[in-house]
C-alpha cells in the first residue's frame, strides 16, 4: 500500500511539472528572460579566463570547450542586442580562429599570442562603445580555486 501511494505521488509530482513546463513555453515572447548585456559579457570575461587558464595547463580539451561557449556567448551578444557594432563583434572572428588553429595544433605558443589578439580586440570594443573603463587582461592568478585545470586521465 506505501508503495502505491508513493508512485500516486511520484506520478502526481511529474505530472504538475510537466503542466508547469507546457505552461511556461505558452509564454509570448515579452515573457521569457532576456540576459542583460552586462551578464552575457561578466559570462565572457569567466570564460575568457578559463580559456587563458586551460591553455597555459595545455588541456586543448577544456580549453576547445571554453572557446566554444565563449564564441557562443559572443553570438548572443551580438543577436540580443542589436545595438553592439557588428563590426566590433566580427572583428574577433579572426582571434577566435587563431584561437582554435592553435588548440587544434596544442601549441602554446600561438595561443598565447592569438589570446592576447582577442583580448585587444575585446578592449578596442570597450573603447568604441565608450566603456575603455572595462579593460580585460590575461588572469594574474587562478580565480577558480576549485577547478583543476589541468588534463584528466581518460
């Protein structure tokens, strides 16, 4: 008998959550979240730091990984807010690019100086929209303290 009331339970749960989520995608438009501009780029800056933080313990795993989310970070960016300079957003393609060739190759090298190309262009994009006060650099230390940075054994 416990076991019954527990599934009439368990059923009941799943049920009035799947009516809550029918509901919530019947939402117009005005009603879904939008990220501000500001967390989509404090989102970039983190993932911009990891990316350095993962190429400099060479896991080209990880840090193909944060490029990735950074690049798609950048897309949101640019397709919420159409009112960021395309061109500023276009720009970075090419580090992105540099970026990913040099992952592809693990060479450290190369990553460092295409990093240091997007960060340059993350600060010219500040600049021309008035913000140069955001200035993005290379991290100083390892702000994610409970990260391990480096390749995991497979």
């Amino acid at each position: 008998m416990k076991y019954r009331k527990w599934v009439a339970g368990v059923v009941l749960a799943c049920s009035v959550i799947s009516l809550a989520a029918a509901q919530s995608l019947s939402r117009s438009s005005r009603d879904q979240y939008l990220p501000r501009l500001g967390d989509i780029m404090n989102l970039i800056q983190v993932q911009h730091a990891k990316l350095w933080l993962s190429g400099q313990a060479k896991n080209w795993d990880l840090a193909g990984y944060e490029l990735l989310q950074l690049r798609q970070s950048l897309a949101d960016a640019a397709i919420f807010y159409s009112g960021l300079p395309v061109d500023n957003v276009t720009t970075l393609a090419q580090p992105i690019q540099s970026i990913s060739d040099a992952i592809a190759a693990k060479d450290g090298k190369r990553f460092a100086s295409a990093l240091t190309e997007l960060t340059a262009g993350c600060n010219a994009c500040h600049a021309s929209m008035d913000r140069g006060y955001v200035a993005i650099r290379m991290p100083a230390d390892k702000p994610f303290g409970n990260q391990d940075f480096r390749p995991q054994g497979r």
